[in-house]
C-alpha cells in the first residue's frame, strides 16, 4: 500500500502565470501572486490575485513529492536567534496505529532535526510582534495582502459595511504587525514547517477559507490526501487541516506537511485516541501532551483543542435534538463524564501554551459543543463554551500564543450575528473561524450550499476563515471532487463577504469579469471564473465550437435576444448624438402617467 | 420533429405517497400534499411538505401528456357567472416564428374554446377579494400554506426576525382574502389555465420559488420544455416561466399550460419580437397586443412587461459596466431609442390592464434595468424604474389587476436590504419577485450558489418569490441536471428564509431530519432531503451495503469517532444518573482557571 509518490495536480490554470513580489524590509521574500492575463483587446493590464497553490501551479518550479517543498522560511526562522535543532522525538509504532508490513504507509524519505525554543522562549509572531518586530513573514503578508492594489486601484472607492472592522485602504507591515500583537489576527506557522508561503487570519484581512482532508478508518490512503491537499490549494484553500483518523496518521501527515504550502491544522485528539485504542477513557494527558510534541515538531500550524468542554456543561447537551456533534468535543465529553473531572485539555491548558509557544503553533480553540441541528442553534450549552474560549484565549495570550475560535455549526440566518458578535465580545476580537453554518438541516447532498449562505453571511459580519463543508457533508468521505466544489464554494462565500466588508481591493475581478462578459470577450470570462474549466466546459456544452468563443451571443438567448448586444447598439447610438443632449431631450417628453398620489 | 408524445418522470419520490386534504366552504376541494413516511422506530408521524408537483407523483393519476391534466378550476371559474366562452384568436403562421412541415412543433391534440370576462367585469381575485368573496381558489391555498400545521404544531414556538411581515399562526380563508384584497398578495390563475392548483405568492406566505425553462433559436425542443417543466416542479418549483424565443413559441407553449398545475409565466415580448423578425424598431402596439390576447386565451397566468423603461431613463444606463442585461428591457430600449418616444408598454398601460383584468394574468412588473453586474447595482437607472413601477402598481390596481414587482438581478450583499426597503416602499408592498440577486461576478459555472446566497438573504428579508439561477446562468441555456440544482438551490434559499422569517412551520421538517440522522435511521434521512436520490447516492458511495443504512456511523468519521454514537452514550449514562443530580455535582467541581479578568 502506498508504495508509490503520490500523484497530484501540477501546472498553471488557463492563462495564467505565476509572479513574484520582492520585499523591501526583506529583500529574499518573494510574494507568489497569479495574474490572469486578458484578450489584447481588453486593453487592461492582467488582473492580479491572490494565490494559495504553492510551486505546483508554477512550471518553472521543480516540485517532487518525495523531497518535499522548499524550506523557504528555514533562514529567516534561524536568523532571529531563538531556535535549535534536537533529536525528534522517537516514532513509535501506535503513532501509525500499529500498522506494518504492507498497511504501513511509507516512511517521508528525508528527515530534518527538528527546531525548538531555546531557554524557555516564545518563539512566536504574537511574540515578535509584541516586541515591535516586523518579521519576514509580516512583510510576505503585507505585500500578499495588498494584491498589487497601490499600483492598480489608487482611486477606487471605498463601498461596504464592515460591522465596525477596521480594514485599511493599503496594509502596511505595521499594520500587520499590530493587528497580530493584538491578538486581532494571526500567523499559523510552525517554526518546523518552513515551506509555508505565511498567510494571516483576521478579521481586518482578506477572508480565508480551510479545507478539511485526511483518511477516515473505513477508506482512504496517503496519496489520495496528499492529492486532495494540492487539489484544494489549486482552486484556494488557504489552510488545510488533516483530520486523518485511522492507522497512519503519522506518515501521511508528514507527507502531507512536507508538500504543503499553506498551514496546516489537525485535531490532536483524533491521534490520541487511536493511540489508546479508540478507548476515550483511556486517554491520558501523557498521551496527549506526547502527541501534541508528536505533531509539533512534524510542523503542525495550529491546534483544534477543545479545553472549553467544561464538565458541568455536559449536562446542558443532554436534552438537544442533536447532543454533541464535534468528534473532539463528544470525546472529551465521554472521557469528563467516565472520570467524573474536568478535561486534561482544560487542566493542563497553561503547558500546552508552553508545547505551542515552544514551536509557535496556533491555537483554534475548538466548539466542541456546537449546535448540531438548526433546533440546537445558539444555547446555553454553545454559548456557556464560548465564554469558557474567551478565558482560555487569555491564557494563551498571556502565554504569547496565537489564538483563533471556532464556531457554529448549523444557524438559521436571523440567529448567525448574535453569534459573531458575541464571539468579538467574549474572546477580545481573537479571530473567529466558523464551520459554515448551514441554514437549514434539510438538504444532505446540498450542505455546501446550505452552509456556502450563513458562511458569506458571518464572513461578512467579521469572521476571519471559513472552514468549507462539503456536498457529502452528513453522509460520506469527500473525494477529489467533492473537495473542488467545496472550496469553490467557500471562495464565492469569502469574496462575497470581502465585497460587502468593502475590501478595497475586492472588487477588481467583479469588474474585470463583468466588463469581459459585456464585451464578449468569452476567453476572458472564463479564465476570470474562479473555475475556469468548468466555465468554460458549461458553455462548449451547447456552443462547442471555436468561433463561438468570439460570438455576440451565447445559446441562452440566441443572437436575436442578446440584451448585451442590444446595449452595445444602444451605447454607439447614445455616442453619437452625446449623452447630455439626449438625457435632456428625453427629460422633456413628461410624463405619461401621473404618479399615482396626484391622480386624486 | 417533436412528432412524439413527450416522456416526462412520473411516480412518488421515495417514502412519499399523496394526501388530499377536503375543504370546508368548498367541499370539492382536494388540496394535494406530500407526507413523507418514516421508519417505524421514529414513533413519529409522517412528515407533510408542500407538493408543487401536481398528479405525475400520484401513482393513482393517469396522466396523459397528450390530453393534458384535470380542468379541476374550471367549474369554479363557470361558477361564477362573469365568463362566457367565445371564438379563439385565429392561430398565425408568425405566431410560432414561420415553422413548417417537419420543423412545426405539432398543434396541441385537444382544444377548448377559451374563457374571457363578461360585460366588461374584472374576473380577478383581486377583485372578488376586495368584493369580500372568499374563492375556491383561496380556501385551496389557506388548506395548502397550514401543511397540517394545526393539528401538528399546536405549542410550536415562534422564533424568528421577520422584518415587518405579518405571518399569521395558522393561516385563514379571511386571511389569504384580505392579503390579496390588499395587494400585498397574488394568486396567479388565468381563467384559461383552470388545470393549476392555486397557489399565492406574498411576503406572508411560504416563499416560493420560479423555475425558468423555454428553448432558443439555438437549441431545444418541445419534448425537452414539457419534461423540463415537469422535472422542475417535481423538485418543488412553485411556478414555471417559459422563456421560449425561438420558432413553435405558440404550439410549445400550448404543451406546456395544458400540462403544468403550476402558473405559467412568460415575456410576452419574446414572441411578439419573433413575429416582426427580431428587429425591435418594428415591434407595435397592435402587435404585442395580439400577442398577449394570444397568450391570455392560452391560459398564461402571469406576463413580465417592461413598462418601466421609459425613455429618459436610457441614459443612465450608458456609463454602467454591463448596460442593460434583461433581455425585454434592451429590447423596449432599443424601440424607444429608435422613435424617440415612451414605449409602447407605457403609453398602453391601461389597456394592457383591461386585457389583463379579462382573464386574471397577474402582473410581473419587469425590472428591464436591473444591474447586471456588482459594479451596477442599486444604481440611478434601477431604482428609477422601480419608482416607475411604483406608479404603475397603482394603476393596475385600480384596476383590479393583481401585480408583483420584479427585482434584481446582480447586489453585493451589503446592498441587498435596501432592495427590498425600496421596494415595500414604492409598490405599495406588491410581492416583490427577485432573480437571486448573484452576490459576485466572478463564478460562472456557479452561479446558482452566487446567487442562492443573495437569494436566501433577500427572501428573509420579504421577498415572496425567488427566481431561480442555474449553473449554466451566462454561459449556455439549462438542461435537466441544471435545472434540478437550480430548483434544490432555491429551495434551500427559500426554505432558509422561512426559518429566519420565523414562518411557525417551516422548523418541523428540519427537526424531524436531525431527530433520524441523531438517532441513525438513515433512511429517513435520505427521505427528508430536499433530493433522497443523491443523499443516498453520497452514501452509498462510500458503504453501499444494505447493512450500513442502520449502522450508527458513517464514512466520514468511522465507527470510533462518530460524535453522534458517543452522544448517545453520555445521554444514556446522564439518564441513568438523573440529570439535575449530574449537573448539580459537575457544577461543584468549580472553575479551575479563574477568568482573565479576575486574575490581576
């Protein structure tokens, strides 16, 4: 099994290319963007956007899976002074689960010491940014962020409502720097996972999107997960968490970590638990505290721990339409509930902020007890957690650690706000993460959709990533296709948000799209989609041929009933006659009708 | 050419069987629902939902698509006294674009000789409404939009933000009489279409939604509309607009009314420009005149028309991104541009109202300069023209037509409340009818979900009907697949709305599906959906064996980590205990970490 280097996607999408930016402060940062270059006859410039797909999609790049991506944070990591390599901890066999001989996924071949803290230090940005450091990574953010948008959109108009966010017209390094000293945004990256291009989470920032991967115990195997990680970076994915749960966990996550490019989360529970034998009240802290150094020195970015599952709000499950519905959270519950205590997570919180400040890896403190089922939305249980994250999150910044908050979960629309706003409340505007919500619960196969509508909605109202759902949400395993049409979905839900937040960049590529529409520039519409296949796929469908790709119709009206040739018509006779002399000619032809309040 | 009889899908969706609920005033009355059975362990009642999709989901039905369904209005609509049947309008070569011999979509096997008002009477609900008669066509909907919900329901709490809507607990006979009698409701029923199972569409009532279906100049045919329509209201599409614009319009149409229980709508100027050759300057009065009397005598329950583009508004549309995107706005545009005068539709507005009031075809007031672009919406010429419908509210009303307003179109979402403000507003709080609105520009391939996000939003905002977009929206004209995921997509939307609304029955489905996928009856869960089919396909995927429908976990998580069983475990153990004894005793334990800010 899983003898073979994974297969995955490479090259660029249709007309596309990938640029870099060099920094200033630091001049070795190169800032990967993709521009989409269009037909000369836009006479526009291409359209820059921001690119989560690492070296794969670029084919001057010399990817292979099995030497993994290039370290290209290892300098600037061992720069600052504070790090040192030592002797990783031993794999031991039920890190995989047990697995041998043939169900034994391979080995990663190459093997890096691993980079710890020295002398008790915090080595994370929360840290730097605290002592006023602009890190490498703050300025590779800066120059992400701003898209190119100094150069392309000096007079654009500021257009949105951002439900008191504070998104600048340009970001500068400082900016970053304070929004993470804040604790407003953070920088998931391990210093043991140096191939990460750095990306931020905050609220005041472009929305990200995560998209979940990993095996389960019943199907799955390493290449199809790293497959699928490079599969949800191509179309977007920012972060990716691996939520592997059978045997193997350990290698495929350092496949996984070593090929990946943007940050990657797990669930360390999940390892834990297969470590025990699936037992939750065999759980100890040794095992935990052992798994969470486990996957910190293969380079893990941030942590889902669910500390804020309290004992005595277990009992508040016990009447919901759907009891506990985080994987995490109904673990803990069971192991809270056999030893009649509190969590090991929740008391021994403060020396897992020592493990994650150690490797700076993030917190996403998880909402083991989020509603389940539009009946269970917003309660006590819900909220009574969120409070418990508000206080942990004080710990963890005490500690110097980044932190964001996981939220719901399934939340009709008219309840979705009360629960951004009582998460900037309750975690001093730490950044929120939400899992959807879905609106309504009854459209399994269709949950993508159902949760793509509350996610726009929160991302809107200020959460900072959005974590996909996809259509096998609720019944089954997503594959390759199912992670596509999940992170598509999330783009649309983010760039939806970013427009009505009044991003001042957002807007860029609506237009660029819309004026190639208006102008039949059909090459042009398609390779703006954020899925230009299929696009274009869609319209070949009924259109196939060459010469429709310049046509001035498409087949759902038929050149008679174009509308935008019409208005092209429309437009050249306006040009001749000069708009101001024709508005005021057809001012003077009245009114026809009276207003129907003066016709008494 | 289309010398066959069209095959449709015919037969009950999984689980599901047919009700007729009687009525009272009205005892003839036989009001269809769905209920859908479940498994005997639930020890739950079926589930009723609301059924648009007439006898082909009745194994009892024999329907013949070439003898079209049951006339169940017409005795009612005879009833009344006001009609008298008479010699229809000869049927035209142009009026189905020149076809012949092979080319001509076959006649209609059967005809009946149509309906119109006599002695100059109003024969719309709106009138006998504001008459103080409650119709059978009212009482059949009061039966409809309660779904059981008296006996169901009884102590169902109202939750929700409505926004200014009056959504009654149980829904009246008086009640849908006094809406429609206010205008702030249509019933859409031809006296031509006696086949319908009324239905209303205000922002009072369920939300519903419309499917788009029709052929080109470039593709399509008979056979494929008729099983479109059918395949459309079997997913739930409340009403079907024919789009049709290429030749056979009149006899394709014909097929379609003969067959649908859903109102029919059309753009009636689509075939009056078909019938001057496609070139807008020659449309006329007394052609388009022809035309609607043509698709009134037809049986057509609602007409779209663009009276609000009026001539001085054509230059406000010249500096937009995208110009004017509806099809019949560009193509009255073009008129008024050309003759320098106001339209047709406008200076003939009354007129077309007596038309309309001789056969009750409701209005769709066209919004012909809705943006068709972010960079477009809420702009000087949309909401000119929506002022302009206002107006022409008034007038039809006056006499005693029944009106909705349609709306946008392209909004970001920080733009989409104000549509609906403006809207109650202007028209005097007529139903407003929206194409999703698409919330970006920049996912052709997706723009179902572009716009069911703004869909859902501007639904619970008040919108009575949503528009459905599909996947192929921009790029090519829908086929069966597409128009299922543009109906399951807007049937999310919709139904999100009703939640958010706070609509007392719209939760009941939804709990019921969260109690069968906590308790693991996955049949069930399959069969509540708003598409069992690819529910239970996603399943199946990943564990198709008959013993994995009553296996407590599933392919995502395997069987040690489903949340759900582990839920069951700590609500058995809490059962056993007692659960205020439990969280009495947990909330002894105490806080261990004291909040941060009382920590200092």
């Amino acid at each position: 099994m899983n003898a073979v280097t994974p297969k995955v996607t490479q090259g660029p999408l249709p007309a596309s290319y990938k640029v870099y930016k060099p920094g200033r402060m630091h001049p070795d940062i190169r800032v990967p963007m993709r521009e989409i270059a269009l037909h000369p006859t836009a006479g526009e410039p291409p359209v820059t956007v921001y690119d989560s797909s690492g070296p794969y999609t670029d084919p001057q790049a010399d990817t292979d899976i099995s030497a993994g991506l290039p370290r290209l944070r290892e300098a600037w990591i061992r720069a600052r002074g504070d790090v040192a390599p030592y002797e990783a901890r031993h794999v031991k066999p039920e890190d995989n689960g047990f697995a041998t001989g043939d169900r034994l996924t391979p080995e990663f071949p190459r093997h890096n010491k691993p980079l710890r803290a020295t002398g008790g230090k915090a080595v994370t940005q929360l840290a730097y940014a605290r002592a006023g450091i602009v890190t490498p990574e703050m300025e590779f953010i800066t120059i992400r962020e701003n898209l190119g948008r100094m150069e392309l959109c000096k007079d654009i108009a500021r257009d949105g409502e951002s439900f008191g966010a504070a998104i600048p017209d340009f970001v500068t390094p400082e900016f970053v720097r304070d929004e993470v000293a804040k604790g407003r945004a953070i920088i998931p990256a391990n210093i043991n996972h140096p191939e990460t291009e750095p990306m931020i989470i905050g609220r005041n920032f472009l929305v990200k999107i995560n998209a979940n991967i990993g095996n389960s115990a019943v199907t799955s195997s390493m290449a199809n997960e790293v497959d699928k990680m490079v599969w949800a970076i191509r179309w977007g994915a920012d972060t990716v968490m691996d939520l592997s749960t059978g045997r193997n966990i350990h290698n495929i996550r350092e496949w996984i970590i070593r090929n990946s490019p943007v940050p990657i989360g797990t669930v360390p529970i999940y390892q834990a638990l297969e470590k025990v034998g699936g037992i939750a009240e065999e759980l100890t802290w040794e095992v935990y505290r052992d798994t969470l150094i486990e996957q910190a020195e293969q380079g893990v970015d941030y942590f889902t721990i669910h500390a804020g599952v309290r004992l005595h709000y277990i009992p508040l499950t016990v009447d919901r339409t759907t009891g506990i519905v985080s994987r995490g959270g109904s673990i803990i519950a069971k192991w809270c509930l056999h030893h009649h205590r509190e969590s090991f997570l929740y008391e021994h919180f403060a020396e897992i902020c020592d493990i994650c400040r150690a490797y700076d890896v993030s917190f996403s403190l998880g909402d083991g007890l989020r509603p389940g089922s539009i009946a269970d939305a917003n309660d006590a249980a819900q909220f009574a957690e969120l409070e418990t994250l508000g206080e942990l999150t004080q710990i963890a910044w005490e500690k110097d650690c980044q932190v964001m908050i996981e939220g719901p979960g399934h939340v009709p629309m008219h309840k979705i706000k009360a629960n951004m706003d009582k998460q900037l409340d309750t975690c001093g505007e730490a950044p929120f993460y939400t899992l959807g919500p879905l609106t309504t619960d009854i459209a399994p196969g269709y949950d993508h959709i159902t949760s793509g509508i509350g996610a726009a909605m929160i991302g809107w109202f200020g959460t900072a990533m959005l974590c996909y759902v996809t259509p096998k949400e609720h019944l089954g395993l997503p594959d390759r296709d199912d992670v596509k049409t999940g992170v598509i979905t999330y783009k649309i839900a983010a760039h939806a948000a970013d427009l009505a937040k009044g991003h001042p960049a957002a807007q860029i590529r609506d237009d660029a799209l819309s004026r190639a529409r208006f102008e039949f520039r059909w090459e042009d519409q398609f390779n703006l989609s954020l899925d230009p296949e299929t696009a274009r796929d869609f319209h070949d469908q009924t259109l196939p041929k060459e010469a429709h790709k310049v046509a001035h119709f498409c087949s759902m009206c038929g050149p008679k009933f174009c509308s935008m040739r019409i208005s092209h018509d429309i437009r050249a006779e306006a040009q001749k006659e000069g708009m101001a002399a024709m508005a005021e000619k057809y001012r003077d032809g009245g009114d026809l009708y009276m207003p129907a309040d003066q016709q008494d």
